[in-house]
C-alpha cells in the first residue's frame, strides 16, 4: 500500500475516533458505490452524517477542504443520494461533514467542519 494510503487510513480512524467521542454512532465505514465512496457514515443525534475525511501531512499542496472541490461535492452529493435511496432512507435529516487531519510525527489536529454542502 502506498505510504498516502497509509496516511489516509491513519486519519480515517483517528476521525472515527473524533466522532465517537462526540457521541456520534458509526454506521458505516467506507460505503463504496460507482458514484464514489464515503469514509464514514455517523448518526449524530435526529441527523445521518456523511463524512468526508481528509488527512494531511503538510499543507504544502493546500488545506485538505480545498481537496473537496465542486466536482468532489458532486460526487459526495451522488453516492449519499445513492445510499439513502439503496437503504430506503429517503426521509432522513442528512449533512455532509469534512473532517481535516493533520498529521505529524508524534502529534495530529482535527478540524472538523459540518455541513460543507
């Protein structure tokens, strides 16, 4: 696996983690559909939260929410819109969420911003 593989895992649990202690309930990790996928899928309360995990090292390319561009949104939009048709989930209160992780040697951050969309 490719070491930004790796990162991206790291920063996908250290996120589900996150969220757990929030009080959020995880229902789903890594929801694969042709319209794309999502990394975690929460329930927050009354909301379904689709969340969009974005893990760095540095921001030398950018902050990772600039990586979660119009045509990243639409394919967001398309796979939550696919799942909760595919679960029968229609009338479900939904967001779409970004986590950020930053990761360094011994340290991460977590910026976590809600509904992007």
């Amino acid at each position: 696996m490719y070491l930004r593989h790796e990162i991206g895992k790291i920063g996908e649990e250290l996120a589900a983690k996150y969220i757990q202690s929030l009080g959020y309930t995880i229902v789903e990790r890594n929801f694969a559909a042709i319209q794309g996928e999502i990394d975690i899928i929460a329930r927050d309360k009354k909301e379904l939260v689709f969340i969009e995990v974005k893990t760095r090292t540095n921001t030398l390319y950018g902050k990772p929410i600039e990586a979660v561009n119009t045509p990243k949104q639409e394919h967001l939009i398309s796979t939550v819109k696919y799942y909760l048709y595919s679960k029968h989930l229609e009338n479900e209160f939904v967001r779409i969420d970004v986590i950020e992780v930053y990761i360094n040697e011994s340290t991460y951050k977590i910026n976590h911003i809600k509904q992007i969309i």
